[in-house]
C-alpha cells in the first residue's frame, strides 16, 4: 500500500530508537600518572609539575599528565639531538623497517587507541575507530615506503635531512595529527619531539609505549606534555631545525614571528572556514549527506570543515528542508556509543567559544534551527545547529567556530560562487557539488584552496597533499610534498 506525502513526512520524523552499544573499555590501561617520554624512556619531570587531562564527555579525571618546563624541553631537544647522529645516517632501509613496525603496532593495538582517543577527545567512537587510527597507521605505511626511496622522490638531487624537528600539535585529531608529523620527518633521516594539546596527550603517550615495542632507537622520538608555554619553549628552542605546527592562526602568526631571522625552516597549517558549494544540478541527497559530513563530523572540530555552505538559489528551499530533516535524525551523546553521530565539544574552553559565536549569529540578525535533542546532563555538548539568512559580513560567516554550526549562504551564478567562496581570509579547502564534470574544473581552478573536493567532502589519503592558503598557513603534509618540509635539497 502506497502511503501519502504527508504519512512519509511523518514516518521519516520519528528517530529510531536504539539500545545502547557502548564499546567496552576494560582492555585500556590508562595510568594515573604520565612522565615525559625522553631518550626513549619515560622521565619525572624536572618541573615537577602536572594537570589532569578530563573526559569532555563526563567531566572525569582520566590521568594527570607532565607539564614541561624550560629544562624539560632542553632535556628533550638535546635527547633528539643526539639520535639525530646516528638515525640520519643508518641504511633508509633500516629506517623505513622501522616506520612498518610502527604502523603494524598501531594497527594492533587500534582498539585501545580508539577507545583512549575518544575518552580524551570527545569524538565519537565509530570516527576514532574508522578514521582517525586507520588513516594513522595508514600514514606510518605511507612513509615507510619513501624511506628508502628519497633518490627517486627527488631526481637529480642531494637530499639531507635538517635535524632536530620541534613539532606542535592540537587537539581535534590527536594522534592523527602526530603521526601527519612524526611519519614524513622520521622517513627523511630527522629526529623529533612533539607537544600534543593540553586537552588531549594520551594517544601521544600510548605511541610513546609503541615507539618502545618497536624498539625505535631512543631519542628518535620524544614526546614532551605541557600548554601553549611549553609549545613556545620548544619551537623557539635554539636545537631545534625546523618547525612543524598545527594550530589556530593566531598562534600561528605568533610563532611565524618568533622565528624570523632564526633560520629555521617553518611549516604552519592553521584555520579555515570552506565553502562547500552546492550547484541546482547536483544529486541533492548526496550533496546532503556531504554537507553533514562536512560540518559534522568531529563536532566540527576541522580545520578544513565546510563551515559555510553555499546554495544555488534554486534549490536552496528544497534543500535546506532535506538538510534540516536529516540533521534531525543525527544522535548525540555517549562518545563510546557505536551508534554516536556527534560526541562531546573537546573542552568547556571551545563550548564558550562556540556558544558565542553562534550568540552573535542571532543577535547579527541569521535564523537559528538547531533540532530537538536531549542533552547530556554531565559534559560539554553543542547540539548541530543551521544558520539561515547569512550575511557574508556576519561573524558566523567569517570566523572559524569549530564547532557543529553551519552557516548557509545562496549564489546564483557559478562567478558569485566564486566570489563569495574566495572572500575568506582563510584557504584551506572547499566543496563542489554538481552533475557536470567541467564545471567542477572550472571551479577548482578558481578556488583559492589547497584541497577542493568534488562530489564528496573530507576526504583523506596519506598519498594526498594537503595545506592551506592565505592566512590557513603554508607548506604541505601528506604525499611526495610531504616530505619537502624535512629536506635540504641541493
Ligand atoms: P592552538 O591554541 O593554536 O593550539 C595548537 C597547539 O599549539 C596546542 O598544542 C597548543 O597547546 C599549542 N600552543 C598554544 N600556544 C602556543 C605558543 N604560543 N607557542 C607554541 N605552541 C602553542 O589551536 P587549538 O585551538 O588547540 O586548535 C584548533 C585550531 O587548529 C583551529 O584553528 C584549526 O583550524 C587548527 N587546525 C588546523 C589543521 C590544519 O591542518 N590546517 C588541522 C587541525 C587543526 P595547548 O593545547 O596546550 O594550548
Ligand atoms: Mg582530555
């Protein structure tokens, strides 16, 4: 029996209720106490000092963790400086045998990685289990293939790597991050130590241990705790060689500053505010389900989110209504539930900083829906939220929230498209939805973006390049560009 609009308007209102289905997380030993991981073992503090690092989710204590001090931080760069000797110089073979280990090891333990990712995090569990810790071992694999081939990855040139590499991390795809820095700088003969976020040290903490089981030679590896004073500690630290950061641009420009005259080399991938951009010919129930993925995933805690979603006018109507329906069906909560579409906000820092951005949102004059959902009574949590009626001079329209907030913006010719999606300080990435396979080359060459997706959004491959433009940082990760960054090429 066929059932009416309206009876199917109603079915598709109802959520599916669904028993819970937590992933256990008895097999995850987090200790009560973490060292600095140095010259291969891990060390008390000089500083003596540590801070809890919290469940966004539940607000509890999970370990206390090292605050580095200024002799932490030498400690760390004198321990990679000494590693540098002997790792620069052994057989890439050798090396690249290591990086394997290292990758198979992620693979292995990738359930307790998952579990500590998302109690650390926040981030849902089906994301750190199918995303964040495949693409890291993927990453790892990556590397390793190029160890032992940097001669044909640069033809005709003389490759050395630099030295100590002092890389800062943040908090939105922890060890992902890690292994996006720790995997091309390791392949290229460079030794390195790494701050991860405040918010989110303990998967650096477990590739600690796994650095150990695959019996890296120490210092090769450090891993140093601390907050934005022990980052500046290291990147101005003067063993260090180059500078690898991930981060928000206004630290970035800090650190831009700091290093000028030094002669270190500086990579820089900060913020973003994409436009994904959907054509009236485009398969609107996909170009929906890209734009929750694209704004979505992760809380919205990406850099290369696509934050501002701009609509061709003549579907905007029927598009704006499958969007909201679908975005109405999203579940939230428990991270460690399979069946989590949106986890906790990563700190109560980043819950204010979201809820005043999308204050100012309503008080600029855009048009709210956020769908009925229950909010957990413990934890910080942002409900997804849609914005309507964007000005492009809004803040919402402007400014990175990192948050689960999409701002909607129309355009009806593929110049204004252009136009609006170009007029950002930022130019990390962007999307492009539609059936014609030549307007999706007229816009990636228009768009000022280091990646622009067509028919799909956040997609990542180790083999990839990716990295901004503009004030989203410069210099690229992933792929043979991946690897410039780590040499001196002659
Ligand atoms: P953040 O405040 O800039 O922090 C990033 C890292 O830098 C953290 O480890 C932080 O330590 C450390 N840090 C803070 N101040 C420092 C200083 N003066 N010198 C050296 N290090 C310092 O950024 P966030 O808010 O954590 O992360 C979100 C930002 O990262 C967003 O803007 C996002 O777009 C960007 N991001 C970019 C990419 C990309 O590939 N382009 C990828 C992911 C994220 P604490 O955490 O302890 O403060
Ligand atoms: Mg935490």
């Amino acid at each position: 029996m066929a059932i009416t609009k309206r009876q199917a308007a109603e079915l598709a209102k109802q959520a599916f209720e669904y028993a819970p289905a937590p992933e256990a997380t008895d097999h995850v030993r987090i200790q009560p106490r973490y060292g600095l991981f140095v010259g291969g073992r891990m060390q008390e503090p000089h500083s003596k000092k540590r801070f809890p690092t919290i469940n966004p989710a539940t607000e509890q204590k999970l370990a206390e963790v090292a605050e580095a001090d200024a002799v932490d931080v030498g400690r760390a760069v004198d321990a990679a400086d000494k590693a540098f000797a002997s790792w620069s110089r052994m057989a890439p073979s050798r090396r690249s045998r290591y990086l394997f280990r290292i990758s198979r090891l992620i693979q292995e333990r990738a359930r307790e990685l998952a579990v500590v990712e998302t109690m650390d995090g926040g981030k849902p569990i089906k994301e750190s289990r199918d995303v964040d810790v495949p693409l890291s071992a993927a990453h790892f694999f990556y590397y390793a293939g190029w160890a032992d081939k940097l001669e044909w990855a640069f033809p005709n040139r003389r490759h050395r790597p630099l030295g100590v590499a002092g890389q800062v991390i943040p908090w939105n795809f922890p060890l992902l991050m890690l292994s996006w820095k720790i995997a091309p700088a390791l392949a290229a003969g460079n030794t390195v130590v790494l701050k991860p976020a405040e918010t989110t040290p303990l998967s650096a903490l477990l590739f600690a241990e796994i650095c150990q089981q695959a019996e890296l030679p120490p210092g090769v590896v450090n891993i140093i705790t601390g907050a934005g004073k022990t980052g500046s500690l290291l990147v101005s630290h003067p063993g260090v060689k180059k500078v690898a950061f991930t981060g928000s641009t206004e630290v970035g420009k800090l650190i831009q500053r700091s290093l000028a005259g030094t002669g270190k080399r500086l990579t820089l991938e900060l913020g973003g505010k994409a436009a994904n951009i959907v054509f009236e010919d485009a398969p609107l129930d996909q170009a929906v389900e890209g734009i929750v993925n694209g704004i979505y995933f992760n809380q919205g805690h990406v850099c290369c989110a696509g934050s501002r979603l701009l609509v061709q006018e003549s579907i905007a109507k029927p598009l704006l209504e499958k969007l909201k329906q679908r975005v109405s069906t999203l579940r939230l909560g428990d991270p460690l539930d399979k069946n989590t579409d949106i986890g906790a906000i990563n700190s109560k820092a980043q819950l204010e900083k979201i809820q005043g951005l999308v204050d100012s949102g309503v008080e600029e004059g855009a048009e709210l829906f956020q769908p009925e959902c229950k909010i957990p009574e413990r934890g910080y949590w942002f409900p997804p939220t849609i914005f309507t009626n964007v000005s492009q001079s809004y803040r919402i329209a402007r400014e990175e929230i990192f948050g689960p907030v999409l701002s909607v913006l129309t355009f009806r010719t593929p110049a204004e498209a252009v136009e609006k999606a170009n007029n950002t300080p930022y130019g990390l990435s962007a999307g492009v939805w539609t059936d014609k396979g030549s307007r999706i080359l007229w816009m990636a060459e228009r768009m000022r973006a280091g990646v622009v997706w067509a028919n799909t959004f956040n997609r990542f491959d180790p083999t990839s390049p990716f990295g901004g433009y503009k004030e989203s940082g410069y210099g690229r990760e992933g792929g043979v560009h991946g690897l410039l960054p780590y040499l001196e090429l002659s």
